[in-house]
C-alpha cells in the first residue's frame, strides 16, 4: 500500500510571473490527507482557494489555467510538474498573485524545494490511478494518448519547421532521479519573432534570457542545457498537466502536444476513473 505525504515543513519563494511580469510571493504549506492540492489567493478577501484539478481547467494559450468561482490561477504546469515527480500528494500554494513565480524557467528549483522541505507520510492510503485501457484526444496532426503501463512513462515527439528546433524526440520513464537529471533543467522556449506579439497580448512580461531559452531565424540566443531541450521541457509540462487528473500511472504517447491536448488528456482519464 502507498501512503498519501504532505510536506514537511512550509516552503517560501518569491519571483517574478513568465506571464505577468509581477512579483509574487509564494508559500507552499503542509495539509491534510485527501485536500489535494490546493491553491489560495491570500491577496484577496476570504482568501478564495482552487483546486488543481482538470476539472478546473479554464485555458491553455500558452500556459494551464485553472479557475473556480471567478477566481484563477495561470502556468501552474511547472511547479505541478514538480509536485507530480517528488511524490507529493497534499499542499496548499499561497500567493498573493494568479501566478507562481518563474523560477528558473522550468522546475528544478521547485524540486530543489521540495526536497529540502522533506515530505512526511500520512497514514490514508494514495489514490493511484493506474490507466488500464487506451485513452487518446486528436488534433488534426497533433495527438496525445495514455496506454497501460506499470509506472508513468512520457515519449514525446516534437515537429517543428524551424531548423534549429526540427524534429526532436524523447522517452523518459518518470522517476525521482530521471527526472532531476533529464527533465526538471529544462526551461521554456520562445521564438524570437514571436515574442512583442506576445507582450502585447499580455504574455511573457516576465520572461528573460535567464528564464526563456530563445531563437530566431539564425541561432539560439542563450545556450541550450540539452541538445534537445525542447521536447524535454514538452515532457516536463506534460507531466505538470497530468498531475490535474491526480497521480496516474501510464504511458503517455504524445506528438505535437501543448497544453489544451494534455489537459484534455487529463480530464478524459479524471472523468474515466473518477466519476
């Protein structure tokens, strides 16, 4: 029998949202068995709390929102990834904003957190859901499915026209090590180009050279912790998104995914095994 844990002691961290360019001050608290995790708004009267679940799911331009009378929370998939990989089942995120802070650009300094918190075992038992037929969302070109598998597996292809990115591929069998060493690095990316529409849609205020791993039509303009880490980071926000449908145990199969497949994916094994 698995044991559901919570955390430790309580976490502090504070930074800067990718999206919202604002500071955030974030605290990660220990709870009880079978809460979940939780986040609170601790900037607003009542300090209103939403559940992440894929039930919850509200939007995915260029990040996972979750929102729940009103109140929302966006790019949650990176510090859920860390969550979901350092077996953590219950906590409650306090900010005093709708975004956690950025961190590093991917989840490694969260698992870094997590860690040095330490997780304490409750004593109810961890809801596991272990996938036990084909699940699939399609997209034209793009698809994600989850089949059987003993322990959370993640094999992701990426196509992208560009040169520099191309076609990158990777298959990680998820667990604490393989993460910390493979996937928690690597951070998010953004096409050059791109990057003054996405300000003036209000996304990635917050993103620097130091958070973003960038490119244009000649070269990268920071340097890359892996060859290939695109599809890396792809992985490790695929994970973040699962996490919504609670700890699952399968083989993730993607190609071309981005948050609204994973998060459809999410919500189609929640209401599998949950409802």
């Amino acid at each position: 029998m698995e044991h559901q844990t919570t955390l430790a002691s309580e976490i502090v961290y504070s930074g800067v949202g990718l999206h919202s360019g604002v500071e955030v001050h974030m605290r990660i608290l220990p709870t009880s068995a079978d809460a979940g995790v939780v986040f609170r708004r601790i900037d607003l009267a009542g300090k209103p709390c939403v559940r992440a679940s894929a039930s919850n799911v509200a939007a995915t331009v260029r990040a996972t929102t979750i929102e729940e009378d009103g109140v929302r929370f966006f790019t949650i998939e990176h510090l859920m990834s860390a969550i979901a990989a350092s077996g953590l089942d219950n906590c409650i995120v306090e900010l005093d904003s709708e975004e956690p802070p950025v961190a590093d650009g991917a989840s490694a300094v969260f698992l870094d957190l997590i860690e040095k918190a330490g997780l304490k075992p409750l004593d109810e038992e961890r809801s596991v859901i272990s996938v036990d037929r084909v699940l699939r969302i399609d997209d034209g070109d793009r698809f994600v499915m989850i089949v059987p598998f003993a322990g959370l597996r993640v094999s992701f292809t990426s196509l992208n026209p560009h040169p520099l990115a191309g076609t990158q591929y990777a298959d990680v069998v998820v667990d604490s090590g393989t993460y910390r060493k493979e996937i928690a690095p690597a951070r998010t990316i953004a096409y050059e180009g791109e990057v003054e529409a996405l300000r003036k849609a209000g996304l990635g205020l917050g993103g620097t050279l130091e958070t973003v791993i960038v490119y244009n039509d000649e070269r990268w303009l920071n340097t890359l912790r892996f060859p290939n880490e695109l599809v890396r980071h792809k992985i490790l926000d695929v994970i973040g998104d699962l996490r919504l449908a609670g700890i699952v145990r399968g083989h993730v199969i993607a190609v071309k995914s981005a948050h609204a497949l994973n998060t459809a994916l999410a919500r189609k094994i929640y209401k599998t095994y949950r409802v």
